[in-house]
C-alpha cells in the first residue's frame, strides 16, 4: 500500500508545471481585488505584463516624488521630470536659464531647490504654473530682478547672495503667505528697499537682510515680524520710527553696521523684544530704555565704544518690575574700566555667568 501511495505522489510531481524564474517587477503585480489566491495560473502561451513606473531623468536620483538632480553639471533643466514630483532638487550644476516651459507639468511641486547654478534669466511666465509651491531656493546665482509671477501660495523664500540691486514693491506683490524671506547678500544701495516693498506681506515672520550697503532699516516692515536680520550692513543710527509698529519683534540683529547712536524710545516700540544684538557699532554708551523693558534677556554689546556703565542701565529701581531676568549680556572689547562697575548694576542678571566682561585693547 505504501508503494503505491509513493507511486501516485512521483506521477503528480512529474505533472506540476516547471520552475519559473521572477522577475524583479513581478513582484510589484498587485493580485486582482477579492481574489482569496495568486491570480490565475500561468499557461505555457502565458507572458508576464509589467507596470512601467515613472521615468527618472537621466543621471538622477528619484524616490516617491523626490527628484534629485544636484552635482551633475547641468546646464538645463531635464525634460522628463515625472508630473507627480513634490520636491526638485536641481543645486549645485550650471544651469544659466529657466524657459518658459520648464516647469509647466509640475503642477503639484512644493520645493524647488536652485541654489548655485549660474541663471541669468528666470522667464516671465516659468514659475506660473506652480500654483502649490511653498518653497522656493535660488540664492547664490546671477539675478538681477526677483523673479516676475511668482506663485501667492509661497511661504519661504531664499534668494540671498545674487546681483539684486533694489526689491520694489511688484517684487513680493500678493505673497500673503510669506513666512521667511532671506534677501541679503545682494548689491542694495542706500534705498534699495522701497518703503512698499512689503506692503502685501501679512504673515511673514522672518526677514534677513544682511551684508548689503544700505544705511537705514527699511520702512514698512510688516508688523507681524517676530525676527528682523540686518548684520553687516551701514547703517548708522537707530531711530524710534524704524521700529514703530513691530509688537511682535523678538529677535533684532543689527551686529556689524556703524550704528552710533539708539534714539530715546526705539526699545519702547518694540515691547516683547528677547534679543538685541548691537555687537561691533560704534556707540558710545548702553542703549537707553533697558531698564523699563520687562521682557529683554539677551543684550550683546561688545566691540564698541562704551566708557562707561551706570547702576541703571539694565536694570530698573525696583526688583519685581521686570519679567524676565537676563540670561547674556556681552560688554567685552569695550573700553570701559571694569573694576568701577558697581555689582548692584546687575541685579536683575539671572546668574554671574551670563556677563560677559573683559579687558580693552586698542588696534
């Protein structure tokens, strides 16, 4: 009995259909809905049907709808780029010019990375069809002009170190959702920033403009600021007007200008300010109004030419007025006697550590 079960099991395995080989794709195939098995079975006349995925331009790197096209050495933008792409990454080639037609499939784009290419020339209408793009990156190229049309849906952008020589109000014309916008490092003259230019901006947050040759803070910075950057450049004195209206300032760089003076009741326009960086100017005494701002905690001051520091420079008559304490104020590189510093002129510091003092040489 045994034999012959043995028998029948040989006469079946010899009827079963050869091995077959898979392919990579084939493992790709999605089974049929509902069906409980593998799909029907494979006949001898049978061939296998593959699902072609989206192109990848040549020498790129795609994954999902990431397309990374950076280092190649580039001089334009590839053809095929997949109509589903989220993100392009084309930094780092030598792409001298964006064309009309570049980007017209890529409706669904929300970052596009140009940073380091040698463009020229941005067409009028290349960025129109981008009606989902948040993101866009084009610092360290040639431009003259920020670019005509771009999308409203923009929150970020950067385009520092190019040849933009002044933004007008049409630069940033109907971008409502502007949250960060990095424009330094270009050539602006003294008005490079026209008093308009950031008239239609009503969220943004963030804004640097630093190492250009302007010599005042720009007029009509949009009230709902909360970081304002303008390190390296020539401006040479802060007024109360230049700050009006930025309530929710809490951030303010202005290290590296050639500030001498802070007019009575710049700080008081600016009641939640954090931060107040004023390092490497020319001022000759602590800015005043200090002592009556409740929220300030970082005051960086060295590299400058205070002399001398009274009781009530930092801190008010009182010990309860104040919200917050300070936690850094820098006064090294200053020629001021130190030794004649009167420690209760530090009373509202939240520990010794955070003053920063040390001795005076002259260049």
């Amino acid at each position: 009995m045994r034999s012959v079960c043995l028998s029948l099991l040989l006469v079946s395995a010899c009827w079963a259909l050869p091995f077959r080989q898979s392919g990579f794709m084939d493992f790709m195939m999605e089974d049929e809905p509902g069906s409980g098995d593998h799909g029907p079975k494979i006949q001898d006349n049978d061939f296998p049907v593959l699902v072609a995925g989206p192109k990848c331009p040549f020498r790129c790197q795609c994954h999902l709808r990431v397309i990374q096209c950076s280092d190649l050495g580039l001089k334009a933008v590839p053809e095929d780029i997949p109509h589903d792409t989220t993100l392009l990454d084309l930094q780092n080639n030598k792409i001298t010019e964006i064309k009309e037609n570049d980007f017209k499939n890529l409706k669904g784009l929300h970052a596009l990375i140009l940073v380091n290419n040698k463009i020229t020339v941005i067409h009028a209408k290349a960025l129109t069809p981008l009606t989902k793009l948040q993101r866009l990156y084009l610092s360290k190229n040639m431009l003259k002009d920020v670019p005509a049309n771009m999308p409203k849906s923009l929150q970020e952008l950067r385009i520092h170190e190019n040849q933009i020589t002044k933004f007008k109000k049409a630069s940033f014309q109907g971008m409502a959702h502007m949250i960060v916008m990095e424009l330094g490092s270009n050539p602006l003259k003294s008005a490079g920033v026209e008093p308009s230019a950031f008239s239609d901006l009503k969220r943004v947050s963030y804004i640097r403009i630093a190492d250009t040759n302007i010599t005042e803070i720009p007029k009509g910075l949009p009230s709902s600021l909360s970081e304002l950057h303008l390190d390296g450049n020539k401006i040479t004195k802060v007024t109360a007007d230049s700050l009006k209206g930025l309530k929710q300032l809490a951030k303010l760089g202005l290290s590296y200008n050639e500030i001498s003076s802070v007019e009575n009741g710049t700080l008081a326009n600016v009641p939640h300010l954090r931060e107040l960086h004023l390092d490497n100017n020319g001022l000759t005494s602590v800015p005043a109004g200090l002592p009556d701002h409740k929220y300030i905690q970082v005051v960086y001051l060295h590299s400058n030419k205070i002399a001398t520091i009274g009781t009530e420079d930092f801190c008010p008559p009182g010990f309860n007025t104040k919200k917050a304490m300070y936690s850094g104020i820098s006064l090294f590189s200053n020629p001021v006697s130190y030794w004649e510093i009167q420690p209760v002129t530090f009373r509202c510091v939240f520990d010794r550590s955070a003053i920063q003092l040390g001795n005076y040489r002259k260049k």
